[in-house]
C-alpha cells in the first residue's frame, strides 16, 4: 500500500503493471478497491493507477460542506503528480466520470483519452432522489443493510439480484472491506454530485481528447438517455451499449474490460 500527501490530506494510492499510465476514478463512496476486475484485466496492458478519493477508504476525510468534482479532479491530478506521469488515459464510472470530465476541463494536457462509464452531465429528478435518499439513509443503516437494500437494487440487473449466490457473494466482498464508508463521506461527496448536476455542458462540449461513453443496457441508475446526451456533448465522442446495469464493472466485468481495451487499442493507432 501506498500514501501521499497530496493537496494537504493524506491520500492511498496504488499502481500496477507496466506500460501507458491507465488512470481509474471511482464512484460515490467507492474505495480504489472497487476497480478489483479492472485492475486483474488491464494491469497486464498498461500501468494502472487507482486511488481512494478524499473521505473514501484510506484517505483522509477533511471537514468540508462538499467536496466538489472539480477539488476531486484536482486531486486526481495531483496523483499524477506525484507518480510523475504526465500524461494518462483517464478511465471514470459514476460519479469518477464527472471527475475524470472535470480532470480533461480543468487539466487537459493530462488526459490522453476519456473512458467516461455509467455518467451523466445532467440527471433528472429520479436520479437526484436516489442519491438524495442515500445521503439521507447512509448513516441510519448497518453496513450489510447498506449494500443489500440501498445499493444493490440501483446497481445490478434484476437477474444477477435474483441470484442469491452473487448477491450473498457481492455483499460479503463489501464487508470484508476494512475501511467502510462514513456517511459524512458520503453526504460530501453527495453534495458535490448535486453541484456538478448540469452545471458544466458548456465545459463538456469543449473536451477534445478521443472519449468512450460506456453504459449498461439495464442501468437504473444513470440511464442510457443520460449518456446519448453526454456523448452527444463531446465532439470526440463514441457511445457503446454494453450487457449490465449500473454496476458493471462487477456484474460484466469480463465486458467491461473488452469494451476498454478495444478502446484504448484504438486510440494507440
């Protein structure tokens, strides 16, 4: 395990494998160890850096109001930084897009290409109730509740829940994770989902780096309409519908994974 101080807090931080620097940004409340299958996938192709975001998993939770995507891309940059990569393809899901989004704004001259999966630039009123309802809701549950009965209906398909056997498995994974998410990590991150919520289409439109938008065919959560609009936005856009909901990078990891590589093989060429 590694840390730094980065941006005055302190931050984990890991790499693996060899070759082009491979940037992973996480989700709301999601630890670096959420990318376990894309980290087993893509190690053997590039050099892959995945980091805790501020108030997640091993990194400090500083006192703040919100944490807004935009101090969140800083801090992704910082990372680089301080690996002294200077340039990276940039791989976000969830709320990581809207950072990695905010990382090709804010730094452009990092981000050789744009991997932006189950995003959004601008959700509908459903979308913000649910993350609403986890902020509110966080601190009221247990853990396993947490994951079992918040999360996972938002996350996986209706036929991977049907499966006792995959959600028994996915939600003692989560547990096993010694460093769970504090609600007042999750309500920070929350609210700087909620400010970012619309207020950058201008900014996305000017985005110049070859970008995937990536989505599951049954995601819940940020729907295929909301990545059409978002693909829509970036003149370097391509959109692909892959099998999965919003927490494919689990469910269809082996998926997920294909549809990354072809990706960035492409942009190599």
């Amino acid at each position: 395990m590694s840390y730094a101080t980065l941006n005055g807090i302190r931050f984990h931080y890991e790499t693996q494998g060899e070759g082009d620097p491979l940037l992973l940004v996480n989700g709301l409340a999601a630890p670096a160890a959420s990318w376990l299958f894309q980290v087993k996938g893509l190690s053997p192709h590039y050099r892959v850096v995945t980091f805790d975001n501020r108030g997640v998993g091993e990194t400090d939770m500083p006192e703040a109001s919100a944490y807004p995507t935009s101090q969140m891309a800083d801090d992704a940059a910082a990372v680089l930084d301080h690996l002294g990569i200077p340039k990276a393809h940039v791989i976000g899901h969830s709320m990581g897009g809207t950072i990695a989004m905010e990382v090709a704004i804010r730094h452009p001259q990092r981000v050789r290409s744009l991997a932006l999966c189950s995003t959004w630039a601008q959700g509908d009123g459903r979308f913000l109730h649910a993350i609403r309802s986890w902020m509110a809701l966080w601190g009221e549950l247990d853990p396993e509740s947490r994951f079992r009965y918040l999360l996972m209906p938002w996350l996986y398909t209706p036929a991977f829940l049907a499966d006792p056997a995959q959600v028994d498995a996915t939600v003692k994974r989560a547990l096993e994770y010694p460093f769970p998410t504090r609600p007042e990590a999750l309500e920070r991150q929350g609210q700087g989902i909620l400010e970012w919520n619309g207020s950058r289409l201008k900014d996305i439109k000017k985005i110049r780096v070859p970008s995937l938008v990536l989505v599951g065919r049954d995601d819940n959560l940020t729907v295929p309409a909301f990545s059409r609009v978002l693909a829509a936005l970036i003149p370097k856009a391509q959109l692909k519908l892959i099998s999965g909901g919003h927490g494919f990078t689990i469910e269809c990891w082996e998926a997920f994974n294909r549809a990354v590589l072809g990706f960035l093989q492409a942009v190599k060429k």
